[in-house]
C-alpha cells in the first residue's frame, strides 16, 4: 500500500501519565516488560505496506530517537524510512503546542510526501489495525475523512480525558467530546485519522486561520459540523490507552491474559521491537510465579504473581511482588514486598522493604530510585 | 572498527549425525541451544566481542539453513564497513573443479584466496560446534608475545578421560612436542579444544603442500599439526580454564543446557559485557499462568507454562499446558507438551507434540531420549 503514508503523534500534553513520563514520552512507554506503545502503530502501519513513517516527539527523544533508531522493523531500509520529527517551538507545556503546530512546523517535509494518502494514528495508543482494510474502507465509503473508534461500556470509570465520538445513523460525526465519566456507553476515539494528504494539508491551514491552539480532531469536528463528510469506523480487538497513570497500571496488567494477548499478537501481525540480546530468564529453585509475564534476563528467586516483569529484573529470595509493573533492571532484594507498584527503570528496593501505596492506589517508584 | 589483523574461519560443514534427528535437516551449528540461541553463535559472538571483523564460515552439510543464518552478518553486529560474515560453501572455480572439503585443512585450503583478499597476518580457526566463551584477542596475544607459528587452545581433562581427546604434549614452557589422537596411556591432560592461531603465511605453505599429498586426510589434528611438528616450527598451548563444552552428542547437548541451571557449571550467559548474540524474533515475554509451577527453569521469550516445570530448559515459543509435567528437560523451539502430559529426562526436538497424558522418558533412564516426532496422546 504504497498510496499512503504514516504520522505518529504525541499526547501534545493533552494526556499526562504522572512520573513516568516525565523520563520519557508516552511513545516510549514500556509495555508487557518489553515493547514500546510506539511499535503498535509503526508495525501497524508497516504490516499495512506503509513505509514512510513521520513520528512526532515534542519532549525528551533520547530514548524515542534511541528505539527507532534499530532495525528492528519490516521496512525495507532503501524505499522505506522512519523519521523523528520534532516540533521547533518549545512549547512543551503551552495550550499552543498542538498537533497543528507540529505539523506546521514540518509543513514542507509534509507536502513532499508523494502519496495521496495518509493515516495519522496516536503513539501512546496500543491497539492493533490494519491500515490497508482502513483506507480501503474510506475509499470505498466516499468520506473525505474517516476516525478510527472503539465502542466500550465502562466509559464512567475508564478513557477519563479521550475523546469521544458522537455519530449521526449514517456513521457521520456529529459531536466529538472528551469523556469525563458519566455515561457508560460511549465510542472512544482512537485518534486516528484516514484522509487524502491534500485534505490534511487544508485542515491544517483552516485551524490555523480558526485558531493557534486548535487542534486536528477540533478542526476535524467543526468541518464535520460545516457539512464535511467525516465517518466513524469502529476498532475491533484489544485497545488500551495510557490516558493517565492508573492506565497505565491498569493496562499492563490486563494484558496478562491468553485471551487478552493473543488479540495483540498474532503470528500473521508480528510486532517487531529493539532487541536488548538478553538470555533467558533463570528461574530459581523456591520461586514462586503465578499469572505473570516475565521478560528475559531476569533473575526469579522469590515471588512474582500477577505482575508485569520488564527485562534484566532481580526478584531475590523472600522477595514478594504482586499486582505491579516492574520496569526494566530493578532490583527487588531479599524479603521485600512491592505491591499495587509501577517501579521505573533501574530502581532497587534494598532488603527487607515494604512498598505498598494506600488502599485502592497504585504507587509509583522513581527511576533510579534507592528504596 | 578498523581492519583487525587476525580473520577468522569457522569449521561448520559437519552433520553431526550423533545428535540423530536433530540434524536430520540442518547442520549441526544451526541446532538450538540456551532457550534461544544456535550453537554457532558461541563462535560467532566470541569473534565479536574479541573484536574480529571479518569471519568466514565454512559449510558443507545441509548449508541452506546454516548459511542464511551466519550471513546475516548484523545478529553479531559484524555488519559495518570493514566486517562481514561469509558464508563459504565448496564452490567451482576456474582452475579447478567443484570438489567437496576434503577435510578440515582442505576446507581451509580451498578458500585460500578468499583469505588473501584480507591479507591478514593471522588466521584464526574454530569449530562451529563447541559452547564456551573466550577471548581470541588475548589468546592472539599470547600467540604474538610466544612468536609462535600455531598456538593451539588446549583445557586440562581428568586423567581418566584424555583417552578420548586428542592431546597436545608440552614441555614446561607449554611448547607442543608432540599430538596424540586418543592415547590409550596419555602423557599430558591437555586436550586441544580445536580453537588454533596460526600465522598466516606459514599455513599457507604448509597447507598449499598437504593439498598435494596423497596420503593426507587433510586434516588439522590428523596432518597439519604433525607437519608444523616435523618441519620444526613452534607450536604452543594456549591454556584455557573456563567452561567449554563439546554438544556433539545427545546427551552432551542436554549436558550443556542442564550446565545453564547449574551455579557451578561456570556456564553463565548473563554477563552484560560477554553477550552472546543471536537472531532476534519478535515472540512475547513468558507467560506463566495461574496454576503454574516453575522453579529451576531457564525460559525464554514467546514460551507459555501452564503446568508443572521443574529443571528444564524452555526454548523460544515451547509450551507446558496445565496439569503436565516437565522434569530434567529440554523443549526446543515450538515444542508443545499437553495438558496431562509426563515429560522426564527428555530432549524434545523443534515443533514436536507431546499429546494429552502420554508419558516420555523416565527419572532412572541412562541415556536421554530424543523425542523428534509427535507423541501421540492417551485419549
């Protein structure tokens, strides 16, 4: 599907993941202990035939410019490219710093691009899509823009602060809103847009003439409202959406699940991400695993149940971790106890430690951090 | 990197047809090892940590597995300018005539000119079968400080089993006065661990004379040795300490995966800074489920354990449904053990099924059974 190309963009600070992104962009978030949320757009888009990728990042690259920088993807390394494109302005945490200005301010590499088509899509969103079928479907339907969005029924406790799509019988969008609880029943905008790059390019200028701080999906909503012929698709199969820290948690640990995993990965659909040439894990005698997902080169000599274990991880013995996200390289020493937990990178719990956030929290240890 | 002076060649044309159905279809340094590795990255990623750039690979039995492998020269980061992996198969060329390796030696000699267009001043030579790691830019060093003209690795083996090896005999200073192959009453413990450093132009002569002989076998233990011996050229030992294993064997092969669990194996493959390489694959973290029971275990990415999994060995994507039991084994890549299912003492090949209940191996067996095809299940 040479006829479109990919943009992956930022939260633009419309979503904020408290600690962990403030080490890095929700793109780079560790997901099940080895992949970043940004290989689920990037396979996405390239098991779709895309293989000129535009990846937008507004705050700390090193460990996004680090990840895309492998080889790890099925792009051929002539025809195709992945590039990291950043919004000049530092604004990182201004209400001008949209979508808009980033584009704005990569608009000639934009206009260079020769396919007629391109499929914006979120880099803090997992979920899995064929593109290909997408744009088919747009095609097909006669939208000038088509939006990606899951219909769910627990909208009152969850996607707090994503967007929600309101839809005439005909499938048009008539209302797009941002979901603060309430109703159950709602159809959680995936941010993902299917358009001709000639539209992209008008949408662009119209919300610049409309305002400096309004975004596509706004843009796209009030053209909506002017008559443009905007469609609602609905996303079939797993999604999870890092819109807030409790997410993020929350995600991770549902994930652990057969049914929930196989969704996301199918030997047809292979997500690629950097390889780290770590060994296997070593399991221990005495270890204790339960409902888990362990990464590679870990060290398991106490107790780990349902949990998520990024790689290079040393759970020693007597050490009991439960219901937690533990990044890479932590160290849980003897007899400690980490529950209800994200645990950044590199962090180490030192013996004989309890750490356990208030009843119905989920706590968070810094990166680096010595507990 | 810049040009090393040494340049490496990897004996990997062998069967191995001692591990019986596991090289049924591929050649021996292609068989998986560690959970997710292949045996041949033992040599391939000591050459790179040791800093050689250019490797070449010699194949010969089922070469089409092997050589797409090794060629993908960026799994051991040997794919930048000045480094390359290459795969050298017996070829036809225009002075002589498609002839397959005679041997060792004549592996080497066939692809003399390969070698001078790096022109190097060392040749090393490895065998694409053994796992261990070393520092062939260290034992370059001793080979360069000994002005030696070979320097052949040699590892002290118990006195009782150096009638199995080839040995090398020294004298105090480790000079080689003499190799015996399998001596019945052996003089020296040492046994060459076929890893040699040879100057280059030296074994150019002395190769380029062998070719020609009609009695020689063509052999590095066989005839090279003795000729650098007889011609009078200094041969030293180069002695090595660590773990080295030979996975000629079934029972080897699950040895040195066993060797993995074992803290005092000296098999450790965690080391942050002596990585082994190997081909990434895009598989998921292990899955433990709710009832599983895992302890002792070397497991690796895209495995799934449901049941019971006690000193074993998981290689990429095996799977241990619930209610079985795996015990004192290895599963290779893709292997499945069903639900109900009795796995002890076993080493079951690539893809093979365990089905529902049926019983394989058992504790007090001598030898390790090979699984290589389906095992039908108790319905």
């Amino acid at each position: 599907m040479a006829s479109a190309f990919g943009i992956i963009t930022t939260t633009a600070n419309r979503l904020h993941v408290e600690g962990l992104e403030a080490h890095r962009p929700a793109a780079s978030f560790s997901v099940l202990g080895r992949y970043r949320t940004v290989d689920f757009p990037v396979c996405n888009m390239t098991n779709s035939g895309i293989e000129r990728i535009q990846v937008y990042v507004n705050q700390n690259p090193r460990s996004l410019t680090e990840h895309l920088a492998g080889r790890q993807y099925n792009v051929n390394s002539k025809t195709g490219k992945i590039q990291l494109l950043f919004s000049e302005k530092n604004t990182a945490n201004s209400i001008y710093n949209t979508d808009i200005a980033a584009y704005s301010d990569n608009i000639n590499i934009i206009k260079r691009m020769h396919q007629e088509y391109v499929i914006i899509a979120p880099g803090y969103i997992v979920y899995i899509q064929d593109y290909k079928a997408l744009l088919d479907q747009h095609i097909a339907s006669g939208a000038e823009v088509t939006l990606l969005y899951h219909p769910v029924n627990n909208a009152d406790t969850r996607y707090i602060r994503q967007r929600a799509l309101t839809m005439d019988e005909s499938g048009q969008v008539t209302y797009m809103h941002y979901n603060n609880g309430g109703d159950p029943d709602k159809n959680i905008f995936l941010d993902t847009f299917v358009m001709k790059k000639e539209t992209f390019l008008s949408l662009i200028q119209k919300a610049k003439d409309y305002s400096s701080s309004c975004t596509l999906a706004r843009i796209v909503e009030r053209e909506a409202q002017n008559g443009m012929k905007v469609l609602g698709v609905a996303h079939e199969g797993y999604f999870a959406c890092f819109s807030d820290f409790n997410a993020y948690h929350h995600a991770n640990l549902e994930m652990i699940n057969p049914e929930v995993f196989t969704q996301l990965f199918k030997p047809e659909w292979p997500i690629y991400t950097m390889t780290t040439d770590s060994c296997p894990t070593k399991y221990f005698e005495g270890a204790v695993v339960r409902n888990s997902m362990i990464s590679n080169a870990c060290k398991i000599e106490g107790t780990v149940i349902n949990s998520v274990i990024g790689r290079g991880c040393h759970i020693a013995k007597g050490a009991y971790v439960k219901d937690s996200v533990i990044l890479a390289h932590v160290d849980v020493d003897e007899n400690s106890v980490v529950e209800n937990e994200v645990v950044d990178k590199w962090a180490h719990i030192t013996a004989n430690t309890v750490v356990k956030p208030a009843e119905g929290t989920i706590g968070y240890v810094e990166r680096d951090d010595t507990i | 990197m810049s040009q090393n002076k040494m340049l490496a060649m990897i004996l990997a044309g062998g069967r191995g047809s001692r591990l019986y159905d596991l090289t049924a279809n591929i050649a021996k340094p292609a068989v998986p090892f560690g959970g997710k590795y292949r045996i041949v990255d033992f040599p391939l990623s000591n050459c790179a940590n040791s800093g050689i750039d250019v490797v070449g690979v010699l194949t010969q039995y089922e070469s089409v597995d092997l050589g797409s492998y090794a060629a993908n020269a960026g799994t051991w980061g040997l794919d930048v300018r000045g480094s390359g992996v290459y795969v050298l198969p017996p070829r036809e060329k225009a002075n002589a005539d498609l002839n397959v390796y005679r041997g060792t030696a004549d592996a080497i000699t066939q692809n003399i000119d390969f070698i001078d267009r790096f022109a190097p001043e060392y040749v090393l030579v490895l065998s694409g079968d053994h796992i261990y790691k070393m520092e062939y830019d260290k034992m370059l060093e001793y080979h360069i400080a000994n002005k030696a003209d070979a320097t052949i690795a040699v590892r002290p083996v118990p006195w009782k089993e150096a009638p199995r090896f080839g040995i090398m005999n020294t004298d105090a200073e480790l000079n080689i006065v003499e190799f015996e192959e399998k001596p019945k009453n052996p003089k020296s413990n040492l046994a060459s661990m076929g890893i040699y450093i040879f100057t280059w132009k030296k074994l150019k002569e002395l190769l380029i004379a062998d070719s020609t002989d009609p009695a020689s076998k063509h052999d590095f233990g066989m005839n090279l040795i003795p000729a650098y011996l007889s011609g009078g050229s200094k041969l030293v030992a180069y002695k090595f300490e660590g773990y080295w294993k030979d996975v000629g064997t079934v029972d080897s092969l699950w040895e040195a995966n066993m060797d993995l669990l074992d803290p005092n194996s000296g098999l450790d493959l965690s080391e942050g800074d002596w990585r082994i390489y190997t081909e990434d694959v895009s598989e998921i973290p292990q899955y433990i489920g709710p009832e599983a029971d895992v302890e002792n275990a070397y497991i690796t990415q895209g495995c799934r354990v449901e049941g019971k999994v006690h000193h074993s060995v998981l290689f990429t994507s095996s799977e241990v449904k619930k209610d079985a039991t795996v015990i004192d084994t290895v599963l290779m890549p893709g292997a499945v053990v069903e639900s109900g299912a009795t796995v002890i003492r076993a080493l079951i090949a690539n893809d093979v099924v365990i089905g529902k209940g049926a019983v394989v191996g058992a504790a007090d067996s001598d030898k390790i059974e090979l699984i290589a095809k389906d095992v039908k299940g108790v319905e």
